[in-house]
C-alpha cells in the first residue's frame, strides 16, 4: 500500500523547485494531485513529470494573492476528485533584496501578500473543506529564515515567521476535527527561486550561501519532498502545530 493511496493532495507552486518535487512524490505515492499554479514555460514538464507517476493529476491556474482565485481551486480539486485530504501551501517569491530601511512599500506589500496573505488564502479555502470532511493535512512551507533572521530580506523573513505563527494557531484550532497543520523550514535548496536572478547568479555568493550550511551544500528539492511525505501521511498521525527543518545544520548553528 502506497503512502498516500487514493487521497487528493492539493499543492500550490507545484510547476517547479520543491512543489514539483512534493506533487511527484505525492503522485509516486499513489496520490490524486492537483497543481495549483500560475501557468509558467515550466507546466509541461511539470505535469508530464507528474503524471508519469500517476495519471490522475490536473492543472488549475491560480494566484493564491487572490482569494477568489484560491477558491476556485479548492472547488475543482473537490469537483474532480471529491476531496482534499493533503495540502502543500509551497507557492511564494523572494522579495525585495533591501535593508529595511531602504525597502519600497510596493517591495513590502508584494512579498507579503504573496508569501503570507497567500497562505492564510490557501488555509482558510482548505480548512474549510477539510472541516466538512473532519479530516484532512496541511503542509506550509515557511523556511530557516521563519526562524532566524537573513539580511536584506525582512519582507520575506517577516512572512515566513508569519507562516509559522499560522500553522501553531490552526493547529490548535481544528486537531479536534482530525486536521493536521505542520510546517516545513529549509535551508538553502537549488531551486529557480534561489538562483533565478539577481546576486545569486553569482558563483562566488552561490559558494558564499552554501558555506552557511555545515553540512556545506545545497539541499535538494526531493529531500523536501521526502519530509513532505512523512508529514502528509499516517506516518506522522500524532504531528501537528510543529516544524521540520531540513536545512544541512542551518538552524543548529
């Protein structure tokens, strides 16, 4: 029996880095999966990648910034496979790299409403219908910096903190009604997002970053994924309002 057999996992920014990795792994555990994305160059590959593992996978274009958008992607997740029983909240973007103190509100506003109001949209449409169904898992990618500080970058620090303050608060809120709400911090994984652009680009800041780690390398999207799984599935039953760091050391520092 395959870890998530015959259950329906819902996962935002899955058409690449670790939500592509999570929805293959989710489908190569024998889940009905259902991407929900903004429509990139990466949707091909992507859902054909997906559905080499299982042919029951759809697309449904959205901006979680929108909470209509959101909704109606819950919606035909149910429509098609009549339930979500798994969520990946993994859609969000780097932000503004400025101090505080130089940072536009446009900068402000945009990593937030993307990387925190985002997932509270998410939550909110899928806590939901998981409370219909008394039963249901929920998986936030915050990371290392929803835990430590990282310069230049306290937009996307203020909202993964944020997304760890949700998880604990809906967990509290729905354990009785069978919900699991958990999320996942990483450290520095070789994805688009950490190399698409800007100072990343750079071979002597990409050196520089995984000089952080003490286990000096970058993570790997399917080493998320494998902690996606385990807290996706009855292996963690009694694991909710908590976080799994996989982050080489980071966080021990």
């Amino acid at each position: 029996m395959k870890k998530l057999e015959n259950r329906t996992v819902f996962v935002t920014g899955g058409l690449s880095g670790i939500g592509k990795a999570c929805a293959v792994a989710a489908a190569t555990e024998g889940a009905n999966v259902v991407v929900a994305d903004i429509k990139s160059v990466d949707f091909d590959t992507a859902m054909r990648d997906i559905k080499a593992e299982n042919k029951n996978a759809i697309f449904v274009e959205c901006d979680v910034a929108s909470m209509e958008q959101v909704g109606r992607a819950i919606a035909q997740a149910v429509k098609t496979f009549g339930s979500v029983d798994v969520a990946l909240n993994d859609a969000g973007i780097a932000g503004e790299p400025n101090r505080i103190g130089d940072m536009t509100e446009e900068g402000w506003n945009t990593v937030i409403h993307v990387n925190l109001t985002g997932i509270f949209n998410c939550m909110k449409h899928e806590l939901m219908q998981m409370s219909s169904q008394k039963s249901g898992v929920i998986v936030n990618m915050s990371s290392i910096h929803g835990k430590a500080g990282y310069a230049c970058s306290g937009g996307y620090v203020a909202a993964k903190h944020g997304i760890i303050g949700l998880t604990r608060t809906a967990a509290l809120e729905y354990a009785h009604e069978g919900i699991r709400v958990n999320a996942i911090c990483p450290g520095f994984v070789n994805t688009p997002l950490l190399t698409k652009g800007g100072k990343n680009d750079s071979e002597k800041i990409k050196q520089q970053i995984t000089d952080l780690h003490p286990m000096k390398r970058l993570g790997k999207p399917e080493e998320v994924a494998k902690g996606f799984i385990f807290l996706a599935s009855d292996d963690s039953s009694f694991v909710t309002g908590t976080t799994l760091d996989i982050d080489g050391g980071y966080l021990a520092q």
